[in-house]
C-alpha cells in the first residue's frame, strides 16, 4: 500500500478510535476540548506505529491503541504549547487553539487529561494482552516525552528564544532530538515493541527523520503559507530565533535534509521491500506542504 | 508504629527516594522546579500507600515507587491547580507557588513532567518485577487521575465558581469524589494491587477517608490560619463557593466528617489491630491544623 494510502486510512482510524474511546464520557468542556484536539492533523506518528506494526505482522487493533496513544501526548503537548505563556499560538491546523476557543484553564485541564490518555491507552489489555508489553510501552513512553525527553526540548527552546546569543547547530539538533525526535521515535519503534522484536532498525529510521522532518519545519516556516500550515508562519524568523535554516541557509538545509532521508531509508534494510511505505513516508515528510 | 511516627517516616523516604530519582536529569530550570513542588507536604498519599503495602507485607522498596508515583501525581495537579488561569494562588505550603518562583511556561511544563514522572515511576520494573502489577497500577492510575477522575473534579469545580448557582450536596460530595477522592483511593489501594490482594477493604476505606478530608479541608478554610496552613484561608466563603460547610453549616459538618472516620475505621476490620496506624490516620485527618 502505497504511504498516502496508509496515512489516510491510519487518520480515519485514529480518529474513528477517539470517537469510541470518548463516547460515554462526561458531557462537560475539558472532554469537549479534549475531543476538539484530537481531531485533524497529519498523524505521522500514529501512522509509524501502525506501518511499524504491519511490518511485524502484529494485530492492527493492538497497533490502533498505541498509535491513538502517542497522538494523544502529541495533542496534549500542542494544546499547552499554544497557551498564550508558551507560543501563544490562535491558530492550530486551520482553527482557534483550545485556549482560544474554550479558555486558558480548559486548555491546561485538556492537555493534562490528554496525556492521562495517552498512558491510559497502553497500559490497558486492549493495548496488548501481554503486560510486560503494556509496561514497555508505557515506560518508554514517559521517557520520551518526560523533563528528559519532549518536555526537556520544549523547555530548552523557550530558554533559546529568551537567551542573548542564538543556539548552534549541535545545540538546535540535540533541542530537536528532544523535543520532536522523542516521540517520533516511539512512535517508529512501538510496532517491534508489539511484536518483542528488536526495535533498532525502525529507532535509527525514526531519529533520521525526526530530524528530517524539523528541518523541513523550518523550511516552511521561511517558505509556506498560513493557509497551507493552517498555523502562523515566518514566526521563528521574526524573533531572531536559530532554526536549521538560519544555521545552514535554505540550500544547505535542503541538502541536510534530503541526506537524512537517504540515511532513515537505508536504515529500513532489513525488511526490505516491505518497508517501501516508511521509505515513501520520509521522503513525504521533506517534501510536504503544511 | 503510631501513625505520626509512620508519616514522618514515610515523608522522609519519599523525599530520599525523589532526590536519588531525580539526581542526573538536565540541570535546567524546568527539572529545579519540579523539584521544588515535590517538596514538603504531608505525604498523606505517599503514607497511605506505605502503610497499605505494610499490612500486606510487601517489600517496602516497591512499596516507595508506587508512593513517590501517586505524590508525583498529586504535585502536577497543584502546580497548575495555583496556574493564574486556574486557582491564582501565590502560596503552597508556605513558600511561592511555582509559577510565582520561576514563571508560567516553566509551571505548566514542570506539572506535565511531574505527571509523567508518575507513570515512569509505576511502569519501572524496580516498582514491582511482575509487569502484570505495574501495568494494573498505570491503568488505576491514569483512570484515578484523567477526565473521569481528578481532572473531571478540577473541572467541575471551575464551572461551579463560575455558576450562578451554588452546588447542593449530592453535587459538591459527587464533585470532591472526583477532585481529591480518586487519588486518595489509588493510594490506599496500591498496597493490595502490589500484592495482588483485594483491595477493596481500604476501598472503602479510602471512600470515607477522603470525604473526611475535604469537609476538614473546608472547615479549615474557615477556621484555619494562614501560618499553620501554608496557604491562603477563606477562599472559598469570599468567593461565595458551596462547601461543605456552607450548607451543613460548622457542626453538622463536623459530625458528618466523625461518621465518616468511623465508616473509615470499620472498613479496616478485616486487617484487625495490625490497621491501627491506617485508623489514627483518619482520624488525624478531620484534626488537623493545616
């Protein structure tokens, strides 16, 4: 199946898994706006969990839960990335942030709700009926996305954007390992985690292409436009922030970039032709739009 | 082991127990904070999971993850419990609030890596070696803890404030079951779970107890000072908010948080005098100074 194919089908299955995880729940705004955040997006990373697990032939349900897992801490992690004392961001995938739509306190209860969730959905059986699976799972999970992972990456980038002097390229790459590369490589590596395989091959892919897929980040914040983003654009560029653009220039990043690409692919060897859609996925992501 | 005994022991092992844990991690301002929120405090729940692995003889090393988890959890919840857009308190536990000491960013960020914290502590294998436990303490934990627990009280608490209306009684008890119950009960049934026993006795147990402590908690709002408190006092009558209080009025209140010490201790027969200590505590709950 070729990858916008998977990823399309992937974002109506996540988003059919939210709708009947949440149903039932109580009638109040922080569910409301939980719901509100997990819809749209690109679900890369849910798509990663789920071509991950295909190729070690794991049930796709099982793979269902751990992909809605990681979208949850990625939606949780946008929603107080917005608040107006972090990005104080309107616009989110082409409609008001939480914050604006709902208010500041619904925004901070929301996100920590969706991150509940997140380790919610893979210490449940449903997940896997193997719990030293559900434990891995949740224990690589927080690590990720814990003050030694994504959070530590966030909180970096805003001491960056309050420092006299701009990062360098050692310090944004390893800002961005952090603080986008974490997650993506949970994500990559959870379906031989499903599968108790050796997770190495996909984590290698994985750091690549988080890096890749920054680098392109940046690239669109100098290139894009606020309708194809459906988020504010050229914002790096206006507070004098390093980005991988600013670092290198546009040519050398692209150059970076497709390089990255070549080595995630590389990366995927081992399984052959049957990783061609995670190999379609890295070349997508220097090479999308929004 | 009387219970002050116990609590002042248990509050000294959990604070060893975050100084190893977090001894290493990024010397960055967001890690100093989370830190200092899990400073000081009671440990009620930190004790309350002690003492219940205590009378089901667990080994006490496991017994100190799952306590340190559960104050993990609770200190997330008041770092952006204080947030301006929520609570807007300066004080907690008679030093600035977090977001008073360093800023809002770096709040909102820290109480995300202390939930976090919370799950990677009960999915570390030194929490228990059967991952069937660790998976069952995530789940109770993100279920105690999510939109349907803790999160759903804090919320409806925020929408009573704001109502025209003042709560009734079965609302404010259905509300406070939600806020302060759920992980009150996580924490006094993890030593049964940490055994694979039934945790249902301190169940019950924890129903009660943590009744108790909300109805002392509002009739210290009234009475108590801001010394001994740590934090400021009669909030909630100047804002015009239904407690416990406010519609029993001072003595009822008070008889109801009695019986419901006696329901607390009666839960415990099953444990016989070896649950004195669990029975003290209920009691020292409703006669606290702070």
């Amino acid at each position: 199946m070729h990858f916008e194919t998977g990823l399309h089908q992937a974002a109506q299955a996540i988003g059919a898994g939210f709708a009947r995880e949440l149903d039932g729940w109580p009638d109040v705004p922080v569910v409301h706006a939980m719901a509100y955040a997990l819809e749209g997006g690109k679900r890369l990373r849910g798509y990663l969990v789920i071509e991950g697990a295909r190729l070690h032939d794991v049930d796709p349900d099982r793979a269902l839960r751990a992909a809605m897992a990681i979208e949850a801490v990625h939606a949780y992690s946008l929603v107080h990335d917005d608040l107006p004392c972090m990005d104080d961001d309107d616009l989110r995938r082409g409609r008001p942030t939480v914050h604006r739509k709902w208010d500041e306190a619904t925004a901070v209860l929301a996100g920590d709700a969706l991150q509940t969730l997140g380790f919610e959905l893979v210490s449940d059986p449903a997940c896997h009926p193997d719990a030293d699976v559900r434990a891995d799972l949740t224990l690589t999970l927080a690590r990720a996305s814990g003050a030694r992972g994504m959070v530590l990456g966030q909180a970096l980038d805003m001491a960056a954007e309050r420092a006299d002097a701009p990062l360098d390229l050692a310090a944004i790459t390893r800002l961005q390992a952090d603080k986008t590369g974490a997650l993506i490589r949970w994500a990559a590596e959870a379906g031989a985690r499903l599968a108790c395989a050796d997770p190495a091959p996909l984590g290698t892919y994985a750091q690549a292409l988080g890096l890749a897929f920054q680098i392109a980040d940046d690239i669109l914040d100098v290139e894009g436009d606020v309708d194809a983003m459906g988020k504010a654009v050229g914002k790096d560029a206006d507070r004098g922030k390093a980005t991988f653009v600013s670092l290198l220039g546009l040519d050398a990043a692209r150059g970076r970039a497709d390089a990255l690409v070549t080595e995630a692919c590389d990366a995927l060897a081992v399984y052959g032709a049957r990783a061609e859609p995670l190999r379609q996925a890295a070349r997508f992501v220097i090479s999308r739009r929004n």
